[in-house]
C-alpha cells in the first residue's frame, strides 16, 4: 500500500487504548482510537479501514454483536478484525469464531504478538486489494474489448443485408441470411455481455409498460425459423388467445426469449422439437402474470447443476465438466427476471431435454 493502513482501536478503557497505539506507532500506521462501538460503524461509513481491533466489552453495544454486524455487512466485511478480551480465552474464542472474527488477543497483550498479529491480517488485506485492483482491471479491459467488438459485428449484418437485396439466387440469399443470423446472435451475445455489466454496477432502470407478451413471442419466432429449419428443427409456439400483456420492459425481455431459444435451439439435434409456451397465471391492474417455457429435447441439465447455471462464476467450471446449456446468456436472463421480481429455473423434459421456466 502507498498509504498508511489504517486501523481503527475500539476499547473503553484509555489506558488499553493509548498502550495499543503507543505499540502499532513504531511500525507508522495511521491509529484512530475509539471508545464506543457505534463510532466504529461511523468510522467505517466515512473512510477506508484496513484493520479493526476491537474489545469484546463495550459500554454501548456487545464487541460480538458488532463484530457479526460487520462481517454480514458487503461493504466491510473483508476488512479484518481482531477481538481483544480479557474474558476466559476458550469460551471467548468460540463466540469470536461464531462472530465471524479474523483472529483472537487476549488481556495482557503482550507488544509483540500484538504487531504480529496485526501485520498478518494487515498483509491479507493488502493481497485482498491487489486482487480486487486486478479483477477492476480485467473486467473493465474485457466490457472495453466486448464495446469494440459491436462495430465490426454491425458492419456484417449491414453488409449482408445490402448483399441480400442485390442478389437473386436463392442458394446465396439463404447463406445470406445464415449469416446475418449467425452475426445477429453474436451482436445479442455482445449486447448481453454489456447489459449485464451495466446491470452489476446498478446503471440501468427498467423501463416497463404495458407490453403484448404474444407479440414478443411471434417476433422471435419470424427471426429463429429461419436458425430452426436450418437445423432441421421443429419451432413449435403454443401462444394464448387472448394476448397476455403485462408491465415489463419489452427490450429486455425480447432479448430473454432471443436467450432461451437460441439457446435450445444450438443444442437440439436434427429431428426434433423445440417448443415456446407462454401461460396465463393470474390477472391484476397492473396486467397478468404470466409463465413463460421454452421446451427442448436436448441432452438435458443433470440436476445437480440447475440452480448453478444461471450464475456466471459458474459457467467456467461447468464447461469444464461437460455441462450443456450454459453460458452467460442464462445469467443475463436470470438478471433480466430477478430485475422484475420473477423468478426463473429449468427442470427436465418429460421426454428428453430441458425445460426452461420464466415467472414474472
């Protein structure tokens, strides 16, 4: 670190509090001393904390109590955080560990353990910030790279379409549209990848409105025909009459169906059936809840995998492993869902394959 660290001292006796910092003085760190666990909370709410030491006994709140508070807290919890008491160290150690403290002092503190210990977490959390610094550096390298990557995708789909409409061979135009569907799936996969990025930094808000949910669907299907016959796929749409309409931003979900069938449809061989159901549940002024499944007869998702595939730290893992139906367009739809207070999940076939569900 090219600053201090910073370490907050939270004891109520001010002997205790000016001998600890009288000792973590010789190694020139920046000390706050503090009597009050509620000023700790304040301490932490205003600046950046690199270590915590914290008395068990506190004339304002209980140091275990405190202490469980902020490690459950997002924000401070990988700030480390020493308990210090002069209670019996055994039972002490076992509700310090219960509390989610980083490690343990007893009373007397002896000088020298005292900066051991501390240098230890102090070090653990310098490589805690020099990893978090590296992983800010390579997502945004990566959502930069993936930003680059849309001009070059644009400029295919535009040449194809122009290339489509001066040609007459119907051989050509179907390869012609084999790529514009290929390089439109790309731009999808491109556009999700920065949507979802947005969406983790809290820079979008939803805009709904009243929204045919059919429309969407028939919209999809026009598009994904053409991927279908291609393969020799069956797209079946099994829609209601009347429409279902609903509040939802229509752009995120059109995406969420473009999502689901694609990926079904990359997965299912030749011969098959790929089926979009939409389901009226409930009625309201707001519009109707609806279901939404998209139905394959893929290789299916081993059960013990779906919950896992919707989140994106998995998906390196499960493609190791061989998982089908995976990728971090299942993680923009579970984003787009949970974004409207849904919920989504696949379950198997009752045939073969997948069964992916949309609730919202």
């Amino acid at each position: 670190m090219s600053k201090r660290p910073k370490i907050l001292v939270v004891d109520d006796d001010a002997s205790v509090r000016h001998a600890l910092a009288e000792t973590l003085k010789l190694n020139q760190y920046d000390i706050r001393l503090l009597e009050q666990g509620q000023t700790v909370l304040e301490e932490l709410a205003e600046t950046s904390v690199d270590l915590i030491i914290l008395d068990v006994m506190l004339p304002d709140v209980d140091g275990f109590a405190l202490c469980q508070h902020i490690k459950a807290n997002p924000h401070y919890q990988h700030i480390p955080l020493i308990l210090i008491t002069s209670m019996d160290s055994k039972v002490a150690l076992a509700n310090g560990v219960a509390a989610g403290a980083d490690d343990f002092l007893h009373k007397p503190i002896h000088a020298v353990e005292l900066l051991a210990r501390v240098q230890s977490m102090l070090r653990i959390k310098r490589q805690y910030d020099e990893l978090e610094a590296t992983l800010k550096m390579r997502e945004e390298l990566s959502n930069m790279i993936v930003h680059d990557m849309s001009s070059p995708v644009i400029s295919i789909l535009l040449h194809a379409t122009l290339m489509e409409e001066k040609v007459s061979d119907p051989e050509v135009i179907k390869h012609l549209q084999m790529i514009k569907a290929g390089a439109d799936r790309l731009d999808s996969f491109v556009n999700d990848l920065l949507m979802a990025a947005k969406m983790e930094q809290s820079k979008f808000l939803l805009n709904t409105a009243l929204t045919d949910i059919n429309q969407l669907a028939v919209d999809a299907q026009k598009h994904f025909n053409i991927i279908a016959q291609s393969r020799g796929i069956v797209l079946q749409f099994d829609l209601p009459d009347p429409p279902i309409e609903a509040m939802i931003d229509s752009n995120l979900f059109r995406r969420v169906i473009g999502n689901l069938l694609a990926n079904a449809l990359q997965y299912s061989p030749s011969a098959t059936t790929v089926i979009l159901r939409l389901t009226p549940l409930s009625y309201a002024e707001s519009g109707t809840h609806f279901r939404l499944s998209v139905i394959d007869e893929g290789p299916g998702i081993p059960e013990a995998y779906r919950e896992r595939i919707f989140e994106k730290f998995e998906v390196v893992d499960l493609k190791r492993k061989g998982v089908p139906q995976i990728g971090l367009g299942l993680t923009f739809c579970k984003m787009v869902v949970n974004a409207h207070n849904g919920k989504i999940f696949v379950k198997p076939n009752a045939n073969q394959g997948s069964h992916f569900v949309v609730e919202i």
